[in-house]
C-alpha cells in the first residue's frame, strides 16, 4: 500500500469523525431560545466577569508557570538522565538554580505576602 492511500485513509476517518460529531451536537442539543447568563456551579456569580484583578496574581501567576515549566522539563529529563550522566545532572541543578533566582526574586518583591 503507497504511503499516501494511508494517508488519505486517516483523513477519511477525521472528516467523517468530525462531521459525525456535529450531527450527534444537532440533535441533542436544545431547542428553543436560552436564557444567557453567567453561570458557576449553580449559583449567581458576585462579581461581574471582566472585573480586574489585584496585581499579586500576575506575580504569582508567574511562579506559577516556573514551577510548571520545571515539571515540563524534568520528566523528559529523568528518563535520559541515566544515558547522558553528570554532564545531565549538571544541566538540571543549573536550571533548578535559575528557576530557584526566580522565586527568591519574588520573595524578595514580596509576591509571597498576602495582606
């Protein structure tokens, strides 16, 4: 079989995978108008949805995304870490280093204080 008939196979089954999807959303979804409002696990919000958020959360946000960042990296990392040896291991504490100035930078800022 020529690699483009498998090809042209596997883009058959998305189209028609795709399409089957949306005629199952046809028939049950609701009829009727519905009512647009917001909704959070059953009860009225408080706030509205465009409110602003205090300035803490873009630095917590932040280290966050460090912190997530380090998890990306190291699964990859520890399944090779025993093929490459030290030169790896070198590698991992240098970036932990860096993730590390990161956090006591925004301790420092005090992005750590809540009140």
């Amino acid at each position: 079989m020529a690699p483009w008939i498998a090809v042209a196979g596997l883009m058959a089954v998305l189209v028609l995978g795709v399409l089957g999807i949306h005629l199952v959303s046809l028939v049950v979804r609701p009829r009727g108008t519905l009512v647009a409002s917001p909704y959070l696990s059953g009860a009225r919000p408080r706030e509205h949805a465009l409110s602003r958020y205090h300035v803490r959360w873009y630095a917590v946000t932040l280290v966050f995304l460090a912190f997530d960042m380090e998890m990306v990296f190291m699964y990859p990392w520890a399944l090779v870490v025993a093929e490459v040896g030290a030169t790896a291991l070198v590698e991992m504490f240098v970036f932990l280093g860096l993730l590390m100035a990161g956090v006591v930078y925004a301790w420092r800022e005090g992005a750590f204080r809540w009140a």
